[in-house]
C-alpha cells in the first residue's frame, strides 16, 4: 500500500541534459570550430559536372538570348574553343534522346560561332579635332 502514495515527480534530469546538450551543440557549431565555406570555381569541376554546367548555360541562353553573358559564363569553364565543346555534347544528347537540351545547346554553339566570325560594324563616332589627312578645303586655305 506504500507504494500507492509515491509520488511520481517528472524526469528533470532529462529535460536538463537535453537542453545543456543543445547549447553545447550550438556553441561548439558556431564559436569552438565553425564551418569555413570554401570557393570552388567552376574549371576545377568534374567533366559530369561540366557538362551539367554548359547544358545550364544553354537553358539561360534560351531564356534572355544573351551570347555576351553566355560566353562569359561558358568562360569560366576554361575550355579552349567552348563552341566545339557545346557541339559535341550536343551530339552525345541528342544521341541520348534528350533533344531539347541537344538543340539549345546546338543553337548556342553556333550563335557563339557567328558572334566569333562576325565583325564589330558599330559606326564609330567622328573624332573630333579634325583628321590627320588634310581636305581639300585645307589645302586651298594654306
């Protein structure tokens, strides 16, 4: 019959470990030894990775049709001709059978292609101060 009048208190200790357990944690996570973010660029990537990469590129590329930024970005792969490289992933997808990724990246090796091949025909604006070669109205004034 004693043992009907015990009383039964809550497991405190419990409660009290887990919390000094988590400020432990928490205080070993951010102040004794934090995780320090480390760089990675993309040209120290895996091919596999490279290759996702570039087919991320296109995908933009067939969003806002930018070949300046898409270079710039393919740039950081640090390929030597990037055009090729999107060509022959392009044929290796496309042989997969993922033909939508295949063409992005067949559009965007070749607008890099044209863009190389292309000139820059941007008029350029008069110098001012005149030019080196004297006209003909200067010549008549000497």
């Amino acid at each position: 019959m004693s043992d009907l009048f015990v009383e039964r208190r809550a497991p405190w200790y419990l409660l009290t470990g887990l919390v000094i357990g988590i400020i432990l944690g928490v205080l070993y996570a951010y102040v004794i030894d934090p995780v320090e973010p480390v760089d990675n660029h993309p040209v120290t990537m895996r091919e596999e990775f490279k290759d996702q990469y570039r087919a991320l590129i296109a995908a933009a590329y067939m969003a806002d049709g930018d070949v300046g930024r898409a270079r710039a970005r393919l740039g950081l792969l640090g390929d030597a001709d990037p055009s090729r490289k999107l060509a022959l992933q392009a044929q290796v997808l496309s042989a997969a059978g993922d033909a939508e990724t295949a063409r992005a990246m067949g559009l965007l090796a070749d607008a890099l292609t044209k863009a190389t091949l292309t000139p820059n025909l941007t008029p350029q604006a008069p110098e001012q101060g005149g030019s080196a070669t004297p006209t003909p109205e200067e010549n008549a004034d000497q």
